[in-house]
C-alpha cells in the first residue's frame, strides 16, 4: 500500500511532464506542419534589369534556395499587345523588367527576411524586391507566438515536476531517516541508503512513459475526436511509437535522477 | 585497535566532555567504560565511530586517524566496527534476518552468503526459530540478541556497545554478556562496552576505564 502511493506519487508529476512534453510535441509538429505548407506557397518576388544568372543566389538569410522561378514576361506583354503598336510593343519589351519568384527551402523568421532583403539589395541587377513581410510578419508571429507559449509552459512544467519529485524524495528520506541512519553508522554510502527510492524513481519512471505512450497511441488513431476538421492537415501526426517511448523514457529518467542526485548531493554535503 | 593522544570531544565549542584523553586499547582486548551518568561515556564511544567530532588530539581506529576524516574513510572505519545499542537500533521494516545481513551487505558480500550467514547467526544467538519475524515481534531481550548477531556478522575488528544490557532483565543480560565474551574469546575481536554497571563475576580478563569530570582513567 505504500509502495503504491509512494509510486503514485511519483507518477503524477513525471505523468503530467510527459503530457507537457507529449502537447509540445504535438504543437511543435503542427506548427512545422503549417510552416512547411506556407513555405510552399512563399516566396519573395525580385525585379531585375537584366536576366538572372541564378546560379548566384545558393543562400539567403541563411537558408538554401529551393528554386527561383521566372515570372511569364510574354503573359505581360501579351496584355499590352492589342493597345500599343508594334514600335512601343517593342520598346516595351526592351525596357520591361525580369521579374522571379524566389522559392526557400525553409520559412524564413522576421530577422532573416530582414537579412535576404539585405542580401538581396547589395547584388546589383536587382532593384526592386517585395518579400510581402506584412503577411509574412502576422503568419510567423502567431507560430512563433504559439510554438513559445507551450515551449514555456512545458519548462514551467518540469522545473514544477522537478520541484514535487524532489519533495517527495525528501519527504521519503524523512520517513526513512531511522533505517538511513542505522545504515550510514554500519559504514553505507549515501547512495547505498537510497537504493530504494532510486529504485522506485526508475519504476515510475518506466510506468509513467509507458502510460504517456499509450496515450500517444490513442491519440494518434483518434486525433479527430480532439481536433476539429479544418485542423486535420495539420494536425495528423504520424508518431514513430517506439522512438517516441524511447524519448520519453529518457526524459523521465533524467528529470526523475536530476531531482533526486540534487536531494542526495544536498544530503552528502551534510556531515554523517 | 583504539588509540587516543590528548582529545577533546564536545557538542559545542566551549564545553569540553573529554578533556585531554589519553590511553590505547589493544587488539583483542574487553574493554569496560565506566562511571556515572553523564560523565561522557557514549559521548566517547561515539567519538570511536565518528558520530562526534574530534576537537583536538589524535584518534586513531584501526590504523586510521579520526581528526579531520575523510568520508570514505569514516565509511572505512564504520565498516570495520561492530555497534551494539541500548535501544538495539534495528531496522523495524525489515526481519531480523535481513538485519544481521546489513553489514555483510555493506561490506560487499553476495546475498546468498550474507543470508547463510545470518542463518548461522540466528543459530548461533539461539533465535533460529524466528526467521522472518519482525523486530517489533521479538522481546528487548531477543532483539538486543539480533543486535549482537549483527554487530559479529561481519567478522569486525571491534565491536562498540553502548549499555548493551541497559534495558533488559538479567536473564536476557546474562545471554548478551556472553555473547560478547564469546565475540572477544573465540573470535578474537577487540570488545569496547560502555556501562555504568559493570557486571559481577565476569570470568573473562577485561580492562576498565573510567571518565569523571572529563577525564579518562584507568580502573586498575
């Protein structure tokens, strides 16, 4: 019976981490989902004097070049055609721009687009750049926004969870205190007396990953039951179980051992 | 082997329990501690198993010098002693058998010889009927008898008792005292017991020192 609640005691914070971890991931991949959908459609448009060579622009802001795309000139023209004369058709075609699509393999943040138009400025044939950094600006803003709130609301979570493990790992050395003393007088080593908890830390550890992980399992056969369906393109995640039980295995382990080391250093330094 | 050259213990830096100890306990040796209550004498025992500091003066356990110990050697020192309470200290949620198994553990022995051992301790103190009884299901004196098993598990150079007897009728008084002799004559290990009582016609050669106002000496 006291095994059980000193389990469950332990569960329920590490459970509630692992559920914070679970969400971040789960946002994380929705997120990168969208970003990946919008960084399909994005793309920055140049406008230069003369053709592009474009084996020049590999990288801006730091991010690879997908591909760049020739804007349709002829479509332009085609539209002056019946309006203008042949002379000026002609004119106008030696004075009209190049215009490109620029395509990037990642979405660029606000600071690296404040970086390509930079970059972009200093290459001579271009003058003229629309990154649309307005609609740019409100899409990633509300990502970023959302991506930093549940990334601070997990490490809230386990610094708490840090906290209530560390408690009850006091809490076990005081109900224990008795026996932890008989031991350290026979000589034993302050991790020998605390074999016991050690041992319980690692067993919740194991349950607590293996129930977060079943949760995974359902939600990943169930995810429209939570999410609306306009939410499903971004929202269909496709969990690989075992790599995801291996990392919350060893994020529950960690954070289960940090909490308790720092109990047991705090306990070393103490003299007997 | 015990060896103290001017100590000085105290709980507080002004009042000194023992002041300027000075004497030797060789190996093999029955050791009384004696004199009146509150003279210091469990204060001294607990000197010999670090469990007070060591003010000033030299003293050495086993070849190890107690003033400013390390923690492995303390832990060194712990391992290589056998202690015996007054009020048993035994660990209550564990049997009597897992008890006497704890320093064998400690010392690194296997599980399978620790239990052996115990088995043929429980024999020895004449409680193997009580294998897998708690502590608390065992009289004071049956329970001192675990604490003496425990204390001799180990094959320990010294064994520290702290009034073994002081809480048990003379029947239970008697069977504690020979064990301890029998630790002393057929084991060889040095015998350090603190009493304020020491025991008529003990029928085995010990020594006894006496500690008033501080000061350690011998009884002769």
């Amino acid at each position: 019976m006291k095994f059980l609640k000193n389990l469950i005691s332990f569960c329920i914070p590490l459970i509630t981490m692992l559920f914070a971890l679970t969400i971040f991931t789960i946002v994380s991949s929705a997120v990168d989902t969208y970003k990946e959908k919008i960084r399909s459609d994005y793309s920055i448009v140049i406008i230069t004097k003369t053709p592009l060579v474009q084996d020049t622009i590999d990288v801006l802001g730091g991010i690879k070049v997908d591909k760049i795309v020739p804007m349709n000139r002829e479509k332009i023209l085609a539209s002056f055609k019946n309006r203008l004369t042949q002379n000026s058709m002609k004119f106008l075609d030696q004075r009209l721009p190049y215009f490109y699509q620029v395509y990037l393999t990642e979405f660029p943040s606000t600071y690296q687009l404040e970086i390509i138009l930079d970059e972009l400025k200093n290459k001579p044939s271009i003058y003229q750049i629309e990154t649309f950094s307005k609609n740019h600006n409100q899409i990633y803003s509300l990502l970023a926004l959302s991506q930093k709130i549940v990334f601070i609301l997990y490490i809230i979570i386990v610094l708490f969870a840090i906290f209530i493990i560390s408690k009850q790992v006091k809490i076990w050395f005081y109900e224990h205190k008795e026996r932890i003393a008989i031991m350290k007088l026979h000589g034993a080593s302050v991790l020998y007396s605390a074999k016991p908890i050690i041992l319980l830390t690692f067993f919740s550890s194991v349950l607590s990953s293996l129930v977060v992980v079943v949760f995974i399992v359902i939600f990943s056969e169930n995810s429209s039951l939570i999410f609306s369906e306009e939410l499903k393109d971004i929202t269909t995640i496709h969990f690989n179980i075992f790599y995801e039980s291996i990392k919350l295995l060893v994020v529950s382990l960690f954070i289960s051992f940090i909490s308790i080391f720092g109990v047991l250093t705090k306990l070393k330094i103490k003299p007997n | 082997m015990i060896k103290a050259k001017d100590i000085y213990l105290s709980y507080d830096k002004d009042r000194f329990i023992i002041k300027k100890g000075n004497f030797h306990i060789k190996n093999k040796e029955f050791v009384f501690i004696g004199g009146t209550s509150g003279m210091g004498k469990s204060t001294l025992l607990k000197s010999f198993y670090g469990d007070i500091l060591l003010r000033h003066g030299d003293l050495e356990i086993n070849g190890i010098n107690l003033k400013d110990i390390s923690s492995s050697n303390l832990k060194k020192i712990r391992r290589d002693i056998g202690i015996v309470f007054q009020d048993y200290k035994l660990i209550k949620e564990w049997t009597i058998e897992q008890n006497i198994m704890l320093p064998l553990l400690i010392n690194g022995y296997s599980q399978e010889v620790s239990y052996a051992q115990a088995i043929k301790l429980l024999n020895h103190v004449k409680l193997s009927h009580r294998v897998g009884y708690y502590p608390a299901e065992l009289s004071g004196g049956e329970q001192q008898r675990i604490a003496v098993a425990r204390a001799i598990a180990h094959n320990p150079k010294i064994i520290l008792a702290d009034e073994p007897t002081g809480n048990l009728d003379d029947y239970s008084a008697e069977v504690v005292w020979n064990l301890l002799k029998g630790a002393n004559e057929q084991l060889g290990i040095t015998v350090v017991v603190v009493t304020h009582r020491v025991p008529k016609n003990f029928g085995l050669n010990f020594r006894q020192l006496s500690i008033e106002d501080g000061v350690i000496y011998e009884v002769s």
